[in-house]
C-alpha cells in the first residue's frame, strides 16, 4: 500500500469511516471522524489529518486502537495510525511558503509528532544513542556538529531522529528543522534537479535550514552525485555552526557503496549505536504502547509482556505489529481480558514464521498442562501461589526443561518473569519427586505421551 494514489486513500478511507459510523455515536462521530481523511501512507503507518488538535488528541489517546483494528480489518495488514493536524504540516512548511518564489521541497516528509523523548524507552541497548540525541536537540549545532545514529531495522533510528526534531520545534521555534530520508531525498531529487538551477535551487533550499535531520543514508548506496550534493551541504554546515544528524541501517564501515571521505566527515561528531533491546526493554516498551493508545495495562496479563518481549525483541516494530495483531485478535473475539493463551493464538502465525519448531511445543506443552490440571495457562505461567497451582507449573517448568531444552532465562520469560534460580528450583524440585511420588511420576509420564502425540 506504499505507493497507493490519492483515490485508493480516499476509498479506504470512506469505507472504514462508514464502518466507524455505524458503530459509534453520531456525535461522537461527527465530532471527531467526520472529517478525517489520510493524508499520506509510509510504509506501515498511515497519517490521518484530523481537523483539530483536540480532535488529534482524542482520537489518538481514546480511538488509536480501534481505528488500527478498522484499518487493519480493511487492508488485512498492520497499519499504524498516526494522527496529524493542517498545523503539525504547516509547521514544516512554514518556512518553505513563507517565501513564495522560491521551489519548496520535502513537502510529504513531516516529522512523526508522535515520536518523543517522552515515549521513547531508554534500556542498554539504546541509552547512549538516546543520550546523544537529547544531547543534540538541547545544543543542536554545538560540539558536535553531526550525529550520527546506527543500528538494525525497526530499533528506534527514526524515532529519535524525530524526537529531536520535535524537541526543537517546541522549544526554540525559531530554528529551522528539515527532515527527510533519502529515499525522500532521491525522490526529490529526481523530480526537481534537473539541471543546474534546479540544484543550485535545492542547496539554496536546504542551507536555509539550521538543523537537517537525514534519515537511512544506506540508501545513497552508488549514487555519487548525490552523496557529492550531501557533502557539499555537510561542509557548509559545519562552516556556519549547524547541525546535521544522519541515521543508517549499517554500521559505518559496512556502508559499501558510499565513498569513504564522505563517510569518515559524516561520522567525525558523535557516533552512536542502537542494538536489540533486552526483554526487560521490550516489556516497557510494551507497557508505553499500550497506555499510550488509551488501554488499560491491566486487561493484559503480565505474562503476556513477558511472551511477546520475548519472541519479538529482534525489532521493536515487529513487537508494535504484534500487539497490534493481539488487540485486533482478541477485539474480534470479544475477549476483555488477554491472556497467555488467547496471545499465542493470536499471535501463533507470526511466531511461527520465525521459529516454527519451539513454539508449537511451547504451547503444546502449556495446553497439555493446562488440560491434564484443569488449570488455566495463565494461572500455570502466572504468580497466583496455591498449591496445585504452583505443582503445575513446576511441572511445566520441569517441560519446558526436559523437551525443549530451553535455557532457565527463556522459560523465565514465559513463566511471568522468573529469574532462572526460580526455573531451577522448579526443575530440581520435579526431579526430585520423580524419584519418590508416584502421582508425579504418572503426570509427566502421561504429559509426555500427550504432547508428542
Ligand atoms: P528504525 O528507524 O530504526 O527502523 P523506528 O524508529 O521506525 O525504527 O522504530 C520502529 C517502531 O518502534 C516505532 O514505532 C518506534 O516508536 C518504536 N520504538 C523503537 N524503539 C523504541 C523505544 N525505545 N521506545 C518506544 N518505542 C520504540
Ligand atoms: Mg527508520
């Protein structure tokens, strides 16, 4: 749907709103929806132009979640809602209409206003990049006149990269922000440069910036004359004090096909990386969304978290579209409470493409135990305490051990958290018992027999 045109939007668009009429208020929707229309799609996100900011807030804090389901019931994909006014557009553009005369360029790449420093989790695996981004958005064009950020997809690159932008919007407008990708970039570029005025137009441009905010300059692979463009404009900042921040998906000696010079005075300010983040991160990262789009932290069983933080910490966006898929699913089935049991088969298609052999069994495994204690698989994986309870998911623990291998920290993660002295004491415990309790032994003989059937 990235390159849908303007009517397939539209289309969409009067058809989830006749969807969302149906099924709300009619003040409710000719308060907020009536007059929303998309105003451009990227990648999985989808920029809704609401008619006012109260409107903007209402919708993304109270309807985000729902609209994703409407959006994503329509497309059958995971689409982000991120909601947008004429003045978030505006703002960009200020400068850039201020001055009719001159060719405006960049128009379609806003900066996500949804992307903060506020809702962005700071773990290990991020906290030196966050740390010079606030660095740069506080002083942007001080010591270091470039940033430099890097780190594997959907890690976070682009979010900082806005929240900088963001931050300087609010707190000294006066600075001109200009972001764009480079993909933007050599859009732009071929619509525009065709000849020497037309690029002496475009530097003109984009010297006229205090701040530029470049992301994915991967994507400049081979195209000398644009990196050529770029350096000159980079020699041009650091003369005059200004800031520059680039992202890439690859680090910086991995970055073939982009001439070395350019590269070496890219990456000479600040240089910092983005990696996987631990579970831990993934957990709050999780938690931030989903207060964020207005649910309640308590319809989600914390074992849930600790599941998908688990299976999906490769990428923070395929833990977005996770949870967005484990909304959608559980909204279709009317479920009120989400739990373990209700995530897996929501979410059983994605985790399976990733590592189809574990994840069956993980969850054979649950099913067995749930089924043969007539016990939840949330009360097994959960916290509650009560005898049988807490023999069952030693049993399960003891499992997941013996047939599956798992190291004690993975289990932990399923079982809601648990540290991996917590996982052994389960397994040696069943051990044990084994040795002695009859009524043990004829369980995991039984269990055994049904999860390799
Ligand atoms: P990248 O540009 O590195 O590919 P993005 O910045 O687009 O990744 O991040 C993908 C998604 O994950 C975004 O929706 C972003 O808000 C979210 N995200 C990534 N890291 C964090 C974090 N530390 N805290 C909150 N959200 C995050
Ligand atoms: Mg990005």
């Amino acid at each position: 749907m990235n390159t849908t045109t303007v009517s397939q939007n539209k289309e969409l668009w009067n058809n989830i709103l006749a969807l969302v009429s149906k099924e709300n208020e009619k003040t409710i929707y000719d308060a907020f929806f009536r007059n929303t229309s998309i105003y451009k799609v990227d990648g999985s996100k989808i920029f809704i132009l609401c008619e006012s900011k109260l409107a903007k807030e209402i919708l993304r804090d109270r309807f985000a979640n729902y609209l994703s389901q409407k959006i994503n019931q329509a497309t059958s994909s995971n689409y982000t809602p991120i909601f947008v006014t004429q003045d978030d557009l505006k703002d960009k553009q200020k400068f850039v209409d201020s001055s009719t005369e001159e060719p405006s360029y960049f128009k379609n790449s806003i900066i996500d206003p949804n992307y903060t420093f506020d809702n962005f989790v700071v773990g290990p695996s991020n906290s030196e990049a966050q740390k010079a981004a606030l660095y740069t958005a506080t002083a942007p064009g001080g010591i270091y006149q470039t940033l430099f950020i890097y780190g594997g997809s959907g890690l976070g690159k682009t979010h900082l990269l806005s929240a900088i932008g963001n931050y300087i919007k609010n707190t000294t407008p006066e600075k001109k922000v200009l972001y764009f990708s480079s993909q933007d970039f050599l859009n732009e570029y071929l619509d525009f440069v065709s000849g020497d005025t037309r690029r002496e137009q475009l530097y003109k441009f984009l010297k006229s910036f205090d701040i530029l905010l470049i992301d994915d300059i991967q994507m400049l692979k081979d195209k000398k004359k644009t990196q050529e463009f770029f350096f000159n404009i980079y020699e041009d900042f650091r003369q005059n004090h200004k800031q520059i921040c680039f992202t890439s998906d690859r680090l910086p000696g991995e970055l073939e096909g982009i001439d070395q010079r350019i590269l070496t005075r890219f990456t000479s300010g600040l240089s910092v990386s983005i990696t996987k983040p631990d579970t831990d991160t993934c957990v709050q990262i999780l938690k931030t969304k989903i207060v964020a789009s207005g649910s309640d932290l308590s319809t989600y069983d914390e074992d849930v978290l600790f599941f998908m933080a688990d299976k999906f910490k490769d990428s923070v966006r395929s833990l977005e579209g996770a949870l967005i898929r484990l909304n959608f699913y559980a909204s279709i089935n009317k479920a009120e409470h989400i739990d373990l049991k209700l995530c897996m088969e929501a979410l059983q298609s994605m985790v399976d493409v990733s590592d189809a052999k574990s994840k069956v069994t993980e969850q054979k495994i649950l099913n067995a135990v749930s089924s043969y204690y007539s016990l939840s698989i949330s009360q097994i994986t959960g916290k509650i305490k009560s005898g049988n309870i807490v023999n069952a998911r030693h049993v399960a623990i003891y499992l997941f051990r013996d047939l599956l291998n798992l190291p004690l920290k993975k289990i932990g993660a399923v079982f809601s958290g648990r540290d991996h002295t917590t996982i052994m004491h389960s397994v040696e415990k069943i051990d044990k018992m084994l040795k002695t309790d009859v009524q043990t032994q004829t369980a995991i003989k039984e269990l055994k027999k049904r999860i390799s059937s």
